[in-house]
C-alpha cells in the first residue's frame, strides 16, 4: 500500500512538471478601435523641374575633368560649372592635320605626273604629225621620176603613222580621264580630313561646361554609382548632372516590394527633413512605379518607387535644397473606429484568407475578407465581429534544457546584474491573452 501510494505521488509530480513547461495558445480579442496602417521610409528630394547637364563635346571623344564646381553649389546662368581637357583629342588633332598635308602633296605629285604624261604624247603626236607629212608628200610625187619601191614604202609609212597618231590621240584621252578620277579620289580624301580636324577642332574648343540656367548643381552617378570627380576619363554627350529647380521638387521614396503592396497613387505622405520632426509635410503620392526593381547587385531585394510633390510653402519655409533626405510615413488607411487583425493570425490559401477563431475548447477555421493590408495589421471587412478571439500563437512546450545549469551559474554572478537564467525564466512564462490595439 505504501509503495502504491509513493508510486502515484511520484506521477503526479511528473504530470504537473511537464504542465508548468507547456505555454498556452496566445489569442487577441476582436474590438473596434481606431486603426491607422502606415509604410515608413526614408527618400531624397528632387526637382520636379531639372535642366540636364552633358559633358561637351561630340562624338564621344574622351577628355579629362581637370577643375570642377562641388556637389550642391548654387550658380548663375552662365557661370563655369567644369573645365576639361582632351591631350587625346589634341593628338588626333594633329594626326588629321598631317594626313592633310600628306593628301596635298600626294595631289600635287599626281598633277606633276599627269602633266609629264601629257607632255609626253604631245612631244610623240608633233613627231607624227612630222612624218606623216613627209609620207604624204612622197605619197602624191610622180612615179616617173622616182624609184617604185620607194612610193611604196612612203604610202606604207603613212598608214602606219596615221594609226599611231590616232593610239596617241586615244592615250592621252585615257590619261586625262584616269588622271581626273586619281585627282577627284585625293579631293575626296582631303574633304574628309577637312571635316575630321574641322570636328576635332569644334571638340577642342568645347572644353568648358556653363551653366544654362540657375540652379543648384547636382552631379549624375555612372553605371557603377561613381560620380564625375577631378582627374576622371569622360565621354562627350555623357550624362554629367543636372540644374533643378529648388521651386519645384518632389520626394523620391523607394519601399521595399513586400511592405508597399497596396500603395496607389493619390495616398497621403507625411514628411519631416531628417532629424527634424517637428518641420511636418503633408502630401500626397503622385506617381508610382508600375513594378518594383532591384537597387543594388549586392542584394536582390526589390524596391517600388513612388514621388510626392512637395508644397512650395513647405520649401520656402523649411529652405528644402535637392538632395536632402526626409523620412516619410505613406497612410495606407486611417479611420477612427474600424475592426483588425494581426498579420501572423492570417493564413491564405487559394486566394482565400483565413483566421481561427476560438469555439468552445478548440479553435476553427473561418474565412474572411480583408481590406487594406499594413506592414503588421490589416483591415478586416467581414467574417469577425467585436468579442472574437482569434488565434495567434498556438499552444506548445517551452524548451527547459539548459536552465537548471543558467541557475547555478547565476549564483555566481554580480547582484543586479542580468544573466541567462534571467531569460530562460523570462521565456517560460505564459503568455496572456491580448487586446487589439492601434498600431
């Protein structure tokens, strides 16, 4: 008897331990209360109105920044905003240059042939000419008074010479034509040396970068996120920076894509310079990105772009210059009495979304319709009414390796000072059931 009943005492025992370790199920009731859902985020101003800014130049030819103005100075129309120089283009300059000279000598060297050849066939037809006359005139003598054989041989000689004299002709008809074509090929040449130190020139004197209007300068980055700085390699035509605005500016804002679901143009944004609360902005979003992208390739996390306009009272008054970064609120949905859930206590399944609400000692499966959905909590429109209790966490064991030895080592450490155990204990509490607050 006495065996049986410490053999029961000892059951006990284990079944109220394994009690004390079992947390349960955390549930928040369903109350009406005022509900404001918000995305947070930080952006950078910039002018709505922006003159761009290219490097001079044509034809990508390269040249080197040698003195430039800093990010964010004010200037005036016409003030100098950069200067460069083209060691490169000065040499090729000066290639194009001699190339021009070489096509003038080359020409002249052709004309001189050209006229030697000229000469030539006139000096061979005044020959001819000679000799055919010659021919002729023995041709036409009486044979009675010379020998037969040698009226033969003259009427023989001017055929001949009456054939090569038409050669002579036909040869310096070709040399006049070949010659113009090699002359008009050398002038083709030389315009197009005229044109390329003519654009090398323009190149040359197009060193200096001013600016077009008034504005504050700000700087472009490249591909790789570098912006202009003295002694870099540039492009004619590049993107150097640009001239906003300061009157008219917006506010770029990117959110990540899993928190910006749902934003839509025509959402209020609050707005605050860093740091200084208290100089409060209100506006609205005027455009948002049609698909989110990624910023950087260190991370594929992507992020939907937006813009609000930022009033022009709120500029004058808080002085706003582009580039400044603000912290922003975008409202997603704000009323004074509206019903909620939190996020974890939703489950999707079919492009359906369900909660469990408590029914007796279990908790079931019920569908609701959500309506604007925030970072944490979202909208309920119908499927729960005031007094439910929906599950948040279900009820499990609370892992208890470990905290007899955080015990003892708690008893050597300092008074007041925190130590494992501490949190382990911490852990182990149950947790209570919770009301539905505002966020």
């Amino acid at each position: 008897m006495m065996r049986a009943v410490a053999i029961a005492i000892f059951a006990l025992a284990l079944l109220s331990a394994c009690a004390a370790d079992t947390a349960p199920a955390t549930v928040e009731t369903v109350a009406a209360a005022p509900l404001r859902l918000s995305v947070r985020g930080e952006g950078e101003l910039k002018s709505a109105k922006a003159t761009p800014l290219n490097v001079p130049g044509r034809n990508w030819a390269s040249r080197q920044l040698e003195w430039m103005l800093p990010e964010g100075s004010t200037v005036r129309k016409g003030d100098l905003i950069a200067r460069f120089s083209a060691a490169q283009g000065q040499q090729e300059l000066s290639q194009t240059l001699i190339d021009l000279q070489r096509n003038l000598l080359a020409r002249a060297a052709k004309q001189g042939e050209l006229a030697t050849a000229h000469s030539k066939v006139a000096v061979d037809l005044a020959q001819v000419a000679v000799q055919l006359g010659i021919a002729e005139r023995y041709a036409s003598a009486d044979l009675s008074t010379m020998a037969r054989n040698e009226v033969l041989d003259a009427v023989q000689d001017a055929s001949y010479l009456k054939a090569k004299r038409d050669t002579l002709e036909w040869q310096r008809g070709q040399a006049g034509v070949r010659g113009g074509a090699e002359l008009a090929v050398l002038d083709a040449q030389r315009a197009t040396f005229d044109l390329a130190a003519q654009a090398r020139q323009s190149d040359l004197d197009a060193l200096e970068l001013r600016a077009p209007n008034d504005g504050v300068l700000m700087l472009s980055s490249n591909w790789s996120g570098d912006k202009p700085n003295v002694g870099a390699t540039l492009r004619a035509g590049f993107d150097y920076g640009s001239l906003p605005d300061a009157s008219a500016m917006e506010l770029e804002l990117s959110l990540p894509q899993i928190e910006a679901q749902g934003l839509r143009v025509g959402h209020a944004v609050e707005m605050f310079p860093v740091g200084r609360p208290e100089q409060r902005i209100v506006s609205t979003l005027s455009w948002v990105a049609s698909a989110a992208k990624v910023r950087s390739q260190d991370s594929p996390v992507k992020y939907l772009t937006m813009k609000a306009p930022i009033p022009a009272e709120a500029i004058a008054r808080y002085r706003l210059v582009p580039g400044q970064r603000l912290d922003a609120r975008v409202v997603l949905f704000d009323a004074p009495k509206a019903l909620s859930v939190a996020n974890v206590a939703i489950d999707s399944d079919a492009g359906k979304d369900y909660v469990r609400v408590r029914n007796g000692g279990d908790f079931l499966r019920r569908e609701i319709q959500l309506g604007v959905r925030g970072p944490a909590r979202s909208q309920v429109r119908s499927g729960l009414r005031e007094g439910d209790e929906v599950l948040l966490v279900e009820a499990g064991a609370i892992a208890t390796a470990g905290i007899e030895t955080a015990d003892k080592a708690a008893e050597t450490e300092e008074p007041g000072q925190a130590t494992p155990a501490d949190a382990a204990k911490a852990a182990a509490a149950p947790a209570r059931k919770t009301q539905a607050v505002r966020p």
